[in-house]
C-alpha cells in the first residue's frame, strides 16, 4: 500500500543518479527505493525472489509515474542472493552495462534469527554471518570496482542497534559490529577515489515482512516498554535519513554510524537476565555482597 508519507527533499535530487538497493522489494528496503526513485533516481533492486522484486517495481513505478515525476520506468528487479559472490558481481555487471552506472549502494538486504548463542546451530550462525557480513563485503568490493573506484559514490549500510551488544541475536550483532568496523576502514581507505560510506542502525521497524520474519507481530510490541518513544518506527523513518547521507547534503559526512531508534539503544533492556543462583563470583568484597543477598 503506498505510504502518504512522502519525500522532504526536493524533486530531481538524485535525477541522473543510479542507485543498486539490496533487499530492495521489502520493507525498509522499498521505502528507500521508493523515495529514491521518487527522487529522479533509477533504482535496481535485488534480492532473492524474483516475483516479490517484480511486484514491487510495478507498484513503485505505478507509483511515481502517477506521482507525474518521471515518466519512464525508474525500478528495476534483479534476482540475487548476496551470499553467493559470482551473483553480486553480475548484479554489478548488469547495473553499469544496462543504467551506466553505480552512485549509490546500499545494502540492506539480510536477516536474521532469535536464538541464545549457545543453542543457535552452526548452520543457523553460518547462514547469519554469510548474509549479513560476506553478503555485505561482496557488494561492497564489486561496486568499487565495477564503478566507485574510478567513479567516486556513496554508500549506506543498514546494520542493527547493536552498539551495546545484542543479547538473543548474538550472530547479527557481531556480523553488524564487523560491517560497521569494515566501514569506518573504508572511510579511510576509499576517501581518496571520492567513496563516502556510512552506516544506518534502525531501532525496532515495523513492516508487514519484518513481522512475518518473525512470525508475528508481538514481536515488536514486546519492545516498547523499552523506548523511550513509545513507538516502533517505519520504514520511511529510515529512507529519508538514507537519502540524506547518499545526497550532496552528507558530503562531508563518512565513517559514521546514526541510530535510527527513538533513544531505544540508549535505553534498552529486552534481554531478561535469569537469576544468577550463586553462579557470579562474589569478588574480593564478598561480605558485603553477601549481606545484599
Ligand atoms: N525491521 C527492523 O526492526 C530492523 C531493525 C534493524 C535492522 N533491520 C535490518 O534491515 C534490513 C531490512 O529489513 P526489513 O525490516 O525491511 O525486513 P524484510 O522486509 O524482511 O527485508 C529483508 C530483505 O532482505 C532480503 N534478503 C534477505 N536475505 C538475502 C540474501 N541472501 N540475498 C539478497 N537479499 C536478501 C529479502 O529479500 P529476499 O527474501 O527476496 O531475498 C528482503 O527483501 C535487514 O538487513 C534487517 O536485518 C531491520
């Protein structure tokens, strides 16, 4: 359903501008391309169902051609699984041999699942890190070279609020922390071909998939009592401050990480602690902790 948010930014941004948007046919992934292909940008989505990729660049094309800001198709669906190397790097291929060019990336595509750590299988852990971190890595290398290096661009990864941990989903948060670390490297490493990358943290998003990724949508509400906005965030909450940081007004802007969150990685608590029974070793002043017990 089209959202009556609409963009801030002004018509024509990003007109002549290319963008590749994994995960680009859900959720928060649609918003950000809807806004960008509402911004003048032609986008190419990717992900791994094809369908759902097809069905959402007919809406979003309906969508802005209706909107009467371009005329012409602006989204474009590409299959790609991120964890496969070889299909990254054709989806690079197609995007500069068909659209010319690759301003932006931005990698959203991923997932994950709740589990403690010391239950979740190697195969579930393995699956986590693949996507989330080497699906990550692959596009970021092969949009370098199919056009970055030589070209400049800009680059926005969406990772998770793990800046304090992220008890329950052990596996993405240290596959986030490394995307975020591996940006602020390319920060450095990239600035002189003219490469911005930075980093979007969304707080707790709903959307009708990211609920189903979950299997419902208590999911979410089991989170509010822990932000401080006393709210889930959408989609389009997210899309904007992308669109921010890949435009001209983020130019001095790279290496960083902005939660997206309503101060709920500030404030967070949406791990229980069982009890310790005796287990915490007591420390040197163990009288006195004794006392407390
Ligand atoms: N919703 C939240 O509260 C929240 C919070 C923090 C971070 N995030 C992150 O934000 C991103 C978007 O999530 P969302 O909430 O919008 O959920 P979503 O609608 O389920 O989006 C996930 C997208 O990633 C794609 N994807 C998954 N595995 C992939 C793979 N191997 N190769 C290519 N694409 C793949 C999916 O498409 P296919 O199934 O077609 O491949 C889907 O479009 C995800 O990385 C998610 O972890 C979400």
């Amino acid at each position: 359903m089209a959202s009556k948010l609409t963009t801030v930014f002004c018509k024509n941004l990003f007109a002549g501008k290319v963008a590749v948007v994994t995960g680009g046919g859900t959720g928060i992934g649609k918003a950000i391309s809807k806004e960008l292909a509402e911004l003048g940008c032609r986008v190419v989505i990717a992900s791994r169902k094809l369908s759902t990729l097809e069905e959402a660049a007919k809406e979003l094309n309906k969508y802005v051609t209706d909107k009467d800001q371009v005329k012409s198709s602006v989204v474009y669906p590409f299959q790609c699984n991120i964890r496969h190397e070889d299909q990254v790097e054709a989806l690079m291929d197609y995007t500069v041999q068909q659209h010319g060019r690759i301003d932006y990336l931005v990698n959203n595509g991923g997932g994950q699942f709740m589990s403690p750590l010391a239950y979740m299988k190697t195969k579930g852990w393995n699956a986590v890190i693949d996507t989330n971190l080497n699906g990550t890595y692959y596009c970021l290398k092969h949009a370098y070279h199919k056009w970055m290096k030589e070209n400049g661009g800009s680059i926005v990864n969406i990772i998770v609020d793990m800046l304090t941990g992220f008890p329950g989903m052990a596996h993405t948060g240290a596959a986030r922390a490394a995307v975020e670390n591996m940006s602020k490297s390319l920060a450095v490493e990239w600035a002189s071909d003219g490469v911005r990358i930075n980093n979007i943290a969304p707080g707790v998003i709903y959307s009708p998939t990211a609920a189903a990724n979950y299997k419902s949508d208590d999911v979410f509400d089991m989170y509010l009592e822990n932000i401080p906005a006393r709210r889930v965030g959408y989609p389009e909450e997210i899309s904007g401050a992308v669109c921010f940081l890949l435009s001209p007004a983020a130019s001095y802007t790279t290496g960083v990480t902005v939660a997206i969150d309503g101060a709920w990685g500030l404030y967070k608590k949406n791990y229980e602690v069982p009890d310790h029974e005796g287990k915490w070793p007591l420390g040197v002043h163990s009288d006195y902790v004794k006392s407390k017990l």
